[in-house]
C-alpha cells in the first residue's frame, strides 16, 4: 500500500506504540508502504522529535545488517507525578476502608486508563533492566502485572495459591501468609510457565508482610531465575516485615484509623531517584 | 507547547490511540500545542484517512458546542483472520493436552502480543453494542477480560469463586459446576464493584458446559444489569449445554484425542457475520 508521507507518520507511529521494546527493520516499513528506505528513515526522525518532545517514549536506531529502530515506552516525570497524586487522593477516601482495617482498591485496579498509566510508570523505573518476564500471584496482581508486561512487551506469569488442572505439571514453595506470620501456606506456579535464566520483575497490589513477594523470590530459585526487581502499587508502612527485599512502590500507606473512617496515604518511593 | 504540524500528527495519532472511545473536543488539542482550531481539525482528516487506510479504526467528528472526535478502535477482517489462523495453529499443538483431556493455553493468555489482537478481534465484533464493563471469573478469564476492556475503554469485573476480604460486601449465586452438571458451587461479585443498569459483555476463556456463563448472566439479574454479549476464547463443540445463550469464539476445539496426544481445532464463529 503505497502512503503519504504525513499518512506513513501516523501508521509508523502507530506500530512503533503497539510494539514496544521490538526491533523493526527499516525495510519493513519500505516494502509494506512502498517507499524508499531513505524516506522512511526521515519519517523516523519526525517520529522521533515528536514522541521526545512530549515525552511518549524514545526511538533508538541501531544500524548495520540486523538494524532497526526500537521503541522504548516512557512517561514525562510531571504527568507521572500527577496520575500519582491523583491515585492518592482516590486512596485516601474514607469509604474504601473495609472491616478490619483492609482497603478497597479493586475499582481503581480493573479501570483500563489507571492500569495503562501505571503500567507505564512501573516499567520507566526499571527501564534501564534486562527483563525477561512479569510475575504476579492471583488475582488482584494480575491487571497490574498484565499492565506492566504491556508496556515491557515481555509474557507475565501468574502464580497461584491453589491447584488448578488447567497448568498441568506445577511446582510449589511454602510461604508465610498474613502479617501474624503464624500460617504456612502454598503457592504454585505451572512449571511450563517461566524459561530457566529468565530476568523477572514481581508486581503485585498491596505490600503489607511481605511473604507473598517472600514465597515468589523462592519460586524464581525453584525456576533458575533470577529477581530483577518488585514494583508494588502500594505498601502498608505500618507493617514489620521479617525478610527485607528492595521494592518500589506508587503509593505509601501510613496509617488506617477504622474507628474514626480515615486513611493517610503518601507517594511512594517510586520517585525517589528521581530527586 | 508549540509543535509543528508533522510532530502534533503524531503525538494526536498517539494521544486517539491511548484514549479510544472518549470524546475530546478539538479546543484540547488546539490549547495543548498552540494552534488554530482550524489546523487541527485539518491535522484530524489525515489522521483519520491514515487510520482508515489501514484498519486501525475510525475517527468521528461530532459537530457543536459539547462536539471533539472519537477514535473507535478496529482491525482489519485480514489481519484478525491471520491472527486467529495463527492461534488456532498454535492451540493445535500436541503438547498441550494435559491428563484428563485439558488444554494448557496459559502462555498464550499471558502474552500481552496476543491478548492486544484477541482484545481488538473481539471488540470490534461488538463494536454497534453499548457496552458499560466487561465481567469474567478469576483467575484465567482476567487478562481475556483486560484485553477487550483496554480496547472499550470501560471498567472490567471479575467474578470470583471464593470470598475475599478485600471484596467487601458481595452477592453471590449458584452455578452448576463441571460438565457433568453434578455440582453445584458458588460465585461471588463484590457489590460495588458493578452499577445498576450496567450493559455487560461477558468474556471468558474457554466454554464447555457453559455453567460459568450461565452463573454470570444470573449475577447480571441480581445486579439489574443487562447482558450485551458473551465472548470466549475458545469453546468445546464436543461439549453439550443445558442452557443455550449466545455466544462468539475465536476458536472451535471438535476434539481432544487425549491416546494418540491430538488436538483439532477450527476457527469459531466470531466472523460468521463478516460472511
């Protein structure tokens, strides 16, 4: 199909945005348009200043035999810091607070324009790591995770906490379950699920002891993988945890008063290397 | 910020692509990056002659005071067809059946490649429907449901079959489980998590008996929300079905050949009408 030039931009930036993270070759986008290569590559640069100026993400060109460009998602630090804050605000409404002191986030969580924009602010934070896969437990995990492995155009993986036929041969670990840290449970992962030597970044909703992020660091040993980081999308500051392990999280919260229906929630540590 | 007229073609291309179904009025993007009305509105008639071209979707003008453009996301009935053909190629592959005639299809509904091309297959064939949210079961329905929610731009629910906590209050009601049709369980939906008068499309994974379905559309009733549709990744011809509803399917599986390790699977009906 031969296409304009102003009409190649918006296809090209279009299949540049639906295919983060992949090396296209120059001449695919030739052929498919029947243009000069050369023309293409002048579409790049446009394309290029464009999604840097308002900072959609970064177009690299590798050159030689096997070259291309690649799109690399990002996010400006202002809007990110916004959708932050107004994930806050939303989180530290007082009817989110559950009997027992648990918050609600399930709406926020199942909302496609939140999840892409967290997606997309999780995975700038580890933009600079080899990732080879996403990794959460069912089921509150699995948009965010899903959200993020988007971004990173990597497969996520799913643990679980029960046995399902459907994974076929699985292995399990034991971890600690609740804050008390007096129940031992199981979870499982399908065994066909994560290659040996994979990168993997968890992720998961709501941080408070610690021993479900605890019980998938063991799963990667069991699988030869290796930890390349934990993203969560809020954590509970109040909670001791036993074993540390580095984490990111979008929101912090500070403490949950049932009795009087109040949660003071903070911005995260996402930030932080920002600074 | 000031662009010139190349650059805020794709950054407006992106901006419609991240933002489907949503009414924005050309004074957003006249404001945004410093322009005359009239040269957006030119920079919209390339963009939506660049998307027809190649099937990405439509762009429509809604004219007056509360007026902008919409993007309604689509593919092309040759790309879905390839795309289908391909999973249907791949759902064949013998290694996939498991003990007791089940198939694993959890690396294909974490791929977020894949799950991006089913979300848009099964969109746009609902694409004349008023859709409010999209509903499935935890945990393997999640992503499915994600996927086609990410393209509608609507929330997502997720029906789940035991009680948590962090769900608050719920609704349940039974539904047969199993495809004998011997047990009964239950589900359970937060309640709310969905509002009354809602437009639903159900999606799920993988039809058989059809309990599951049935189980949501009675969730519906007690939520007073309306079914649009059921869809599903794939569903099993072999299997029969107490109660009929309508549905579409990517794929078709007519059997399971669990002795000599085959599978044969056709594409489902989900492009009948296209016929």
């Amino acid at each position: 199909m031969k296409l304009r030039r102003s009409d190649r931009m918006v296809v090209i930036s279009n299949y540049l945005i639906n295919n983060p993270y992949k090396l296209t070759s120059l001449n695919t986008f030739a052929e498919k348009y029947e243009s000069a290569k050369s023309s293409i590559s002048e579409d790049i640069v446009i394309i290029k200043r464009a999604f840097e100026e308002i900072e959609i993400g970064h177009i690299q060109t590798v050159t030689g035999a096997g070259g291309g460009v690649i799109f690399t998602p990002s996010i400006s630090s202002q809007d990110a810091k916004e959708m932050v804050e107004d994930l806050r605000a939303k989180l530290s409404e007082s009817d989110r607070i559950l009997p027992g002191g648990y918050i609600y986030l399930s709406d926020l969580l199942s909302t496609p324009a939140i999840l892409k924009n967290i997606g997309r602010i999780i995975a700038k934070s580890f933009m600079d790591q080899k990732i080879d896969a996403v990794m959460t437990v069912a089921t509150k995990g699995v948009p965010l995770a899903n959200a993020v492995a988007n971004v990173l155009n990597v497969p996520f993986v799913i643990v679980r906490r029960d046995l399902k036929i459907t994974e076929g041969s699985t292995v399990s670990v034991n971890y600690v379950s609740g804050s008390s840290g007096d129940r031992i449970e199981k979870m499982f992962l399908s065994k066909r699920s994560l290659k040996a030597g994979s990168r993997v970044l968890i992720v998961d909703d709501f941080l408070k002891g610690g021993g479900t992020v605890n019980g998938m660091i063991s799963l990667l040993r069991e699988f030869d993988s290796e930890l390349a980081g934990v993203a969560v999308f809020a954590d509970n500051a109040q909670e001791e945890r036993e074993k540390q392990f580095d984490y990111k999280s979008l929101l912090k919260v500070t403490n949950i008063d049932v009795k009087n229906q109040a949660i003071d929630v903070e911005v995260g540590n996402i930030f932080d290397e920002d600074k």
